[in-house]
C-alpha cells in the first residue's frame, strides 16, 4: 500500500523502566518539612505546667496539617536540665516530666501512622556529670576501662592550646575531680564531661544506644557536637569535616546516611556489621 502524501509513519513507543534518581523511602529527608520542638514547651497534656508527649499527641494532626512531614525532637532524656537537657544522665530512658517510654512509643505508632517520621536529638560528645558511667569512671582505678569512658590527665596545662567554647564560664577545658584525684576534660560546661572516643567500649555502648532507638521506631537522629566528639592531633579538636567522616563511618555500619548538618536518617533498622569507629584510615562515603 502506498502512503498518502504528507501523512507520518507511526512507529511504536517504547517505555524504559528506569529506576527513579531518588528512593521516597531511602531519601525522604531530602524534600522533608522538619517542625523542631521541645517537649517541655510544646503542650501540656496534662495540666501540671510542662510540655509532655501526651501534649504533643494531641497535636499530631495540627503539625499533619501544617504540612510538616518529620517532627525533630530536642533532648527528652532524663538530665539535671543545667543545660536544657543536653546533660543527658540516662540515654535509654525519657524524662518523667515529660512522659515515659510506653507513651513514647505511642507517640512513634500515631505519627508514623500519619505518615510523620520522628527525628530525636542524640548528645554523643559528652553526658552529664550525674550520668552512672562518670559516676564509675570517678571511682574506678587509673587506666582501667571503667575510668577511661572519659578523658583525664593530672596535668591541667596539657593542650592548653584548645580553645575555651564557654570562656564566660568556664576558665579552661578541665575540672578537678576530688573522687578521682584527677583532671577531666570537657569542651562544653564542666558539668559535661567528654566521653573518650578513643575507648573502644564506648564506641560499643554508643551503637547500643543506636539500636536501643533504632529498634524501637525512631526514623532518623541529629547528632550534637559533632566537630568536637573525636581527638585530632594530640587533642587539638580541629578538624571538624573530618570528626563528620567519622561519624559517617560509623553511619555506614547502619545503613545510614549522613547528609548534613550533623543528621542521620534511618531508612532500615538495624546494621549489617559493627565496626569500631577509628579515627585513622576513615573512608568517606
């Protein structure tokens, strides 16, 4: 048959199925509408003057609402609150005040069921003074493992170079302890003592912490302090994209991923391996 003049062969359209650039499930924190808030001072639930997360479910569908698609919640655990709750004394417990951990994992179930993923902060470079591991470290012998949880020298003059954060408040980066007849560092408050990331046995206990909140739903985490948390150098802290390579490290093991401003989100729970983070030979990701 002869084609008519003018006309178009039509030829057949074919449709790759090519996977899309970016995974909804795997990168939601790319596009996401994070609402920042502190249980304390959002809503009170219950009538005795503080925020708690009875407050907050009552909320959920007004922060649904609004358009918000994760919720990062700053420091709930139980603290002395000398700095508004990033003097974590227990990091596997909620603060009474605000509620406790069956409503919490209440609070995940109702948002997540809203489609709202929930970010908590997490304070790994230091914990409060109150804390049951500096309250051991204190009273343990020198060089035990015990007592190396944090940093100590009997010599207050050692890197005496490191700048003073606080300099206000504080008139160097170490305290005298008369427990532990020794000196500890601390880059923040002397309330605050620095855990000692050099000790593999806190690198452990950090990852339990991970998977003790991973394991119960929480979706991704905002990591505090990060530039500070690792030693450089001889304890010259300064190299603060390098400290973020670290962690990245660490976020390998966990199928997270680091993206920015110190956030780790958690498309899977749980980790493949668990590798000590080394502050030598990081890969970066």
């Amino acid at each position: 048959m002869e084609h008519e003049v003018g006309a178009q062969e039509l030829h057949p359209v074919v449709i790759m199925d090519t996977p899309p650039l970016l995974d909804d499930d795997l990168h939601w924190y790319k596009d996401a509408i994070i609402y920042e808030l502190h249980i304390k001072a959002f809503c009170d639930g219950d009538g005795d003057g503080v925020g708690d997360f009875q407050g907050l479910l009552q909320k959920l569908d007004y922060l649904q609402d609004l358009g918000v698609t994760a919720i990062w919640l700053l420091p709930f655990y139980p603290s002395p609150l000398k700095d508004d709750g990033y003097d974590i004394a227990d990091y596997y417990n909620i603060n009474s005040s605000y509620g406790d951990i069956s409503q919490f994992k209440h609070l995940l179930k109702e948002a997540h069921r809203r489609n709202l993923k929930v970010i908590t902060e997490l304070v790994l470079n230091h914990t409060s003074d109150q804390h049951a591991w500096f309250q051991r470290a204190r009273r343990s012998p020198k060089g035990s493992d015990e007592r190396n949880f944090y940093v100590w020298t009997d010599n207050p003059d050692q890197y005496k170079d490191v700048r003073i954060i606080f300099q206000d408040f504080e008139a160097s980066n170490w305290t005298w302890d008369p427990v532990a007849e020794q000196y500890y560092w601390h880059r923040f408050f002397f309330h605050q003592p620095d855990l000692n990331y050099d000790n593999p046995k806190v690198q452990e206990e950090v990852f339990r912490i991970i998977d003790f909140w991973c394991k119960m739903g929480v979706d991704g985490f905002r990591l505090d302090a990060v530039p500070v948390s690792f030693r450089a150098g001889g304890y010259q802290w300064r190299e603060p994209a390098r400290n973020a390579r670290i962690f990245e490290e660490a976020a390998k093991s966990y199928r997270f991923e680091l993206p920015r401003e110190g956030f780790w989100r958690k498309p899977i729970c749980g980790r493949r391996t668990r590798r000590p983070i080394s502050a030598r030979g990081t890969s970066v990701i």
